[in-house]
C-alpha cells in the first residue's frame, strides 16, 4: 500500500486523470482522517467546493484539499514527535504509568479520528489545521468547561463514550474537560448550558 506522502503527491500529479487524483485523494484518507473518513471527506469537499460523488473535480479546488489535508497531517505529525519526547523523558524519570491524555493518545494513534464527528454531515467548520491546533492546544493546558474546538458549551454524552459538542460535532477527548463538564455532560445527557 502507498503511504500518505506518494498518495498526496499522486492527487496532486496535473499529468494524472482527475479520477485517480480523487480517488488517491480517498486514499489518504486510509491513513490520515481526523473526524473519520467519511466526516472528514464530507469537510473537505463542503469546504473545497466538490461534489463527494463528482468523479472529475475542479483540478484546483482538489488541490485545496490536498494541501488542507497536508497541512493537517503535519500539525498532527508535529503532535506526535512531542508527545513522543515527553513519554521518553517521563519514563527515564520513572513515570511509566501513562496518564489521561496518554490513553486518548493511544486510542487516536496515526491520526484517524482524533475529532471524531459521530455524524459525517456534522463537523467543524474551520480548516482541519486549525481544528487540530485547537485541540492540541487544549491537550497542552488545564481541563475546561467548552468544547476546545468551536468554544461551545453545548456537550452531551454520546453513547456511553464520550461528550460530543452539538454544535461542532466532535467528540470531545475527555483529557481537555474538567471532571465538572464531563460530570454535567454525562448526568444530563442532553446540551449544557450556559457553562
């Protein structure tokens, strides 16, 4: 199977039939989706203007994506070699026992649904880059009360999993809510708010 790199190069190939740039396009999405597949191909065709069963996209707006999903994928990248680095040191400090954000961490490994959108139509609306900058960030500091990627207080559990944000979509990892939020999302089961 080609990796994400030669697929992207492959969309982007203007020497290529549009087809196959769609469909390597598709294909990355194998390897890199960050709301799942299908939410996250929904995102970039709304946001890049194509039908998701047009078959001959505009060459250029399939590029957008292409880069858009790029871009994406190196925040994440640049998430993981960090994350990395402070497990290592962590451990040779004796710290073996990995902590909340740790096990999310384990359960998103190589990027696919790190935002998961339980419903492909329902996903942010900011670029995949930025979404992903939030919610890293997010990860970085205290636990709030707001989803870390639209701000919205409106968070119910979803499926006995997770709080999920009714405005944005996304499941929110548990490590970037306070026990508080996490406590009023799952007690109510139904939109916080005013948090």
């Amino acid at each position: 199977m080609a990796g994400f790199r030669s697929l992207a190069r492959q969309a982007r190939d203007p020497r290529a039939d549009l087809a196959l740039r769609r469909w390597s396009l598709r294909k990355c999405l194998e390897i890199f989706a960050p709301y799942g597949h299908r939410a996250t191909w929904d995102h970039l065709c709304a946001h890049w203007g194509f039908g998701p069963e047009d078959r001959a996209p505009d060459p250029a707006r399939l590029r957008g994506a292409v880069d858009e999903l790029e871009r994406a994928r190196e925040v994440w990248l640049a998430y993981e070699r960090a994350f990395a680095a402070r497990r290592r040191a962590e451990k040779r400090a004796g710290l073996r026992r990995p902590g909340a954000v740790d096990d999310w961490h384990r359960r998103t490994w190589g990027g696919f649904g790190i935002a998961w959108c339980a419903d492909p139509g329902t996903h942010p609306d900011a670029p995949l880059p930025e979404v992903l900058g939030r919610l890293i960030a997010a990860l970085e500091r205290e636990p709030g009360e707001r989803c870390p990627v639209c701000g919205s207080g409106a968070l119910r559990w979803r499926e006995d999993v997770a709080p999920l944000c009714a405005s944005c979509g996304i499941t929110v990892p548990l490590p970037t809510l306070s026990p508080a939020a996490v406590r009023r999302a799952r007690g109510e089961g139904r939109a916080l708010v005013g948090v």
